[in-house]
C-alpha cells in the first residue's frame, strides 16, 4: 500500500509540476509579445511624431510636404497598431499639418504679416502669414493631442507641459 501511495503522490507531484511549468511559460510567452507589439507602438509613434514635427518646424512648403509624405507608413502602422484614440488624434494631427503645408503653399500671396518666424530650406528666416501662422499653431495643437492620447494608451503618466513648444500664435488660457 505504501507504494503505492508513493507512486501517486509522485504522480500527482509531477502532473502539478507540468502544469505549473505550462502555465508559466504561457504567461511568459504573453509577456514577451505584449513586450514586443508596445516597443513596436512606441518606435511607430515617436517616429510619426517627429515626422509631422518636422513638418511644421519650416517655412519651405517643399520640405514641410516631404516630412507629411515620409509620415505615411508610420501612419498605417499607428492605424494597424494603435486604438482608436490615437489613431483619431493622429488623423487629426495629419489634417492640421496638411493644412499647414497648404497654407505655406500660398504664402507668398498671403503676404508675411503673422507672428511667427521660420526658416526655408536654405535657412533663410521668413515671417508666416497670419492663416499660416494659425494653422501651424493648430497643427502642433493637435501634435500635443496626439502625444497625449499616445502616453495615455501606452500608460505613460501624463507631462504637466506640451512636448512641442508652445507656439506664438496660439490662444493663451485667457483667450
């Protein structure tokens, strides 16, 4: 009798410790794919970020639209990759610099009146419009929104400030 309560309690033993082990290496293979699929988010995102940033940190209507058009594969990953939240905020995002780089398009009929300065492809200063200078303000607007529902997704606290500067033509609190 003995023996054989020897030899189930071995059984048993053994067929917990498969279990366990099973368990285990399924939660470390979840863990590792959450791991990889959030790196992967995080490269997607600060990528597109910095593609659209570039586009509204020029006067040149040629390069602002190069930067838009280097921003569309990160786009569709942030679409395949992302919630809903960020995916609105990065289409949001999308228009306004669309907007900004159109606006840059006419400026030369707009005339230079607006608040802000930028720099050409050569780097010489250029003082935007007055609608330019609004649809750059709105466009990074929209760049911190995005930003922020990104952090918000991926479980980053929030920053007490605007990851891009502030802008001179945008409404202050008061306004």
């Amino acid at each position: 009798m003995g023996d054989w309560a020897t030899l189930a309690s071995a059984a048993v033993g053994g067929g917990l410790a498969i279990l366990a082990t099973g368990v285990s290496d399924r939660r470390r293979r979840r863990q590792e794919l959450a791991t990889r699929w959030d790196t992967l988010r995080i490269e997607t995102i600060s990528e597109y970020g910095r593609l659209a940033k570039a586009a509204l940190t020029t006067a040149s209507p040629d390069v602002s639209a190069r930067a838009r058009a280097e921003t569309s594969p990160h786009y569709e990953r942030i679409r395949l990759l992302c919630s809903a939240e960020v995916v609105g905020a990065a289409d949001v995002a999308r228009r306004a610099a669309g907007e900004y780089t159109s606006r840059l398009m006419t400026l030369a009929t707009d005339g230079s009146d607006g608040p802000t300065v930028e720099r050409d492809e050569s780097g010489v200063a250029v003082v935007l419009s007055t609608a330019a200078s609004a649809a750059q303000a709105a466009a990074y607007s929209a760049l911190n929104d995005f930003y922020r529902a990104a952090r918000h997704e991926l479980g980053i606290p929030a920053l007490e400030r605007d990851l891009t500067i502030p802008h001179p033509a945008a409404p202050t609190a008061g306004q």
